[in-house]
C-alpha cells in the first residue's frame, strides 16, 4: 500500500494516530519538561495540521510531517506522516 494523495493521509482519523503515537513511543516524556502531556496539533474543522518540506536535491520530492506538541512548555515533535499513515491504513505497526 502506498499513500499517494493527500486525501489518502487526510482518511488517518485523529484516534488513529493518537493510538499509533502511544503505541510506539510518541508520547515518552518530554525531553525539555519531562512532561507526558502531548497534542497532535488540529485546525479548524477538527482537521490535523500537516507541514510540507519541498526534499533538497531530489525535485517533486516532499517530506509530510505530523508536528506533536507538549501542552506544558510547548517543545515539538515532528514524526513521518506518511510512515505513519502507510502502518496505520496496513493495519499494523513500523
């Protein structure tokens, strides 16, 4: 299976990858804080924020990026949205 639009990541509900991330190390203790206090980031509508790096040197190449952020001191996390999305829609784990 491969993601290939953004309409397939976008199908990743906010419970799966609150359970892909607690299932695999994602909500470890901060390493800023110590706390366990994370949120995987929504905008309006409920929908969860995605960023979007263009790959040096590699053209029509992007990176997916799913940011989680410590409710406490507000340090970032940044995991492999589509690796992510590719285990959760296969059913499995990495």
């Amino acid at each position: 299976m491969e993601i290939s639009t953004i309409e397939e990541l976008e199908g990743v509900t906010y419970e799966q990858l609150s359970e892909f991330l607690s299932g695999n190390g994602g909500f470890s203790k901060c390493e800023a804080c110590g706390s366990q206090d994370w949120e995987i980031t929504r905008i309006s509508g409920g929908h969860i924020l995605y960023l979007y790096q263009d790959v040096v040197f590699l053209e029509n190449k992007t990176m997916v990026y799913l940011p989680v952020t410590c409710g406490t001191c507000m340090n970032t996390r940044f995991f492999n949205a589509l690796g992510i999305a590719y285990s959760v829609l296969a059913g499995g784990q990495p």
